[in-house]
C-alpha cells in the first residue's frame, strides 16, 4: 500500500516525490484471467469492461490503481 511505501523510503532516507498510476495494467490483467479461463471472444469483452470498471473506481482514491509506479527522491542530508 502506499502508506507502506512511505514508511519503508522514510526509514531509508527517501520520499515520496509522486505516484503515477498503471492505467492499462487493470485491462492487461483481466485479459490474463480471462484468457486463463479460456472464456473465448466474450472473455474479452468483459476482460475490458472489468479493467474499465477497475480503472474508473480508482480514480477517486488516490493510490488504489492496479498498479502504481512511485517516484521517490533521496533526502538531503546536511
């Protein structure tokens, strides 16, 4: 989680500089499961309404996406 993430750089000596979201992971994820389930034309189609619905519940909670790239920075130190 990031509040995780933040813990762990702090007690190394880094910060969180931004958090981007993997937008297209939801959709590639989905085709993973879909294709495993060997759910054919209409697996892919769902693969892609799951990823959509994923995607859009992400969008108002900052830091829930399926996947998260963070940016850190070493702190400075004096």
């Amino acid at each position: 989680s990031p509040s995780s993430m933040k813990y762990l750089m702090k007690s190394n000596g880094f910060i969180l500089a931004n958090l981007k979201p993997m937008w297209f992971d939801s959709f590639y994820v989905s085709l993973l499961s879909e294709k495993y389930k060997k759910t054919g034309l209409l697996g892919i189609a769902r693969a892609f309404l799951i990823g959509g619905v994923s995607n859009l519940l992400a969008l108002n909670s900052n830091g829930k996406a399926s996947s998260i790239i963070y940016e850190i920075k070493k702190v400075k130190e004096d």
